[in-house]
C-alpha cells in the first residue's frame, strides 16, 4: 500500500509548530511581567558595575525581548504559510559576497 502524502499534515504539522513559538514568545514576554512586578513587590536590585540596578529593568528587558520573539515569529508565519515555501538544508548554508572593497 501506497501512502500519499497530502498537504494537510505539513499544514497541520506547520500550524502547530507557529504555536508552539507564539506560546513560547508569550511565556517569555509574561515571566518578563512577572519578575518586574516582583522585583517591585519584594524591592529586589541588583550590583551592576558597581551600581545598583532595579531588577524592574531586568524584567522590562525579557518582556521586550518576548516582544521581539513574537515579531520574528509573526515574519515567519508569513513566509512559512506560502505555497511555494519547502524545506531545504541550503537554507542554513553561509552565503559569501563578493563584494568589491573600494
């Protein structure tokens, strides 16, 4: 028996892998929440080259960095939902430039 191999288990396969990084973005940008409001609640800083930094800041930087995670996985799930987009190991090869120095 000969199985075909249709496009609804790639889209499918492709649907879950997007939430699995939105989910992940998400977790990321809410520990990033919670650790500032914590840091607020229990007055937590940190010494940082001889400063003392809130660990406010610590936790507005993770939540901006899940900010920037979604944003990436937002461009991705726009090129991977194309109907020309297939896989391809040349994808992670380094591409040289020839560029002329002048």
């Amino acid at each position: 028996m000969n199985k075909k191999n249709n496009g609804a288990t790639t889209d499918k396969q492709k649907v879950i892998m997007i939430t699995i990084l939105f989910v992940t973005t998400f977790i990321i940008m809410g520990l990033g929440i919670f650790f500032s409001i914590y840091s607020v609640a229990n007055n937590i800083s940190f010494k940082v080259l001889n400063s003392r930094i809130h660990g406010v800041f610590f936790g507005l930087m993770v939540f901006y960095l899940g900010l920037r995670y979604n944003l990436s996985v937002l461009k991705l799930k726009a090129e991977v939902y194309k109907n020309a987009t297939n896989f391809s190991w040349s994808n992670f090869k380094k591409v040289k430039s020839n560029k002329a120095v002048s």
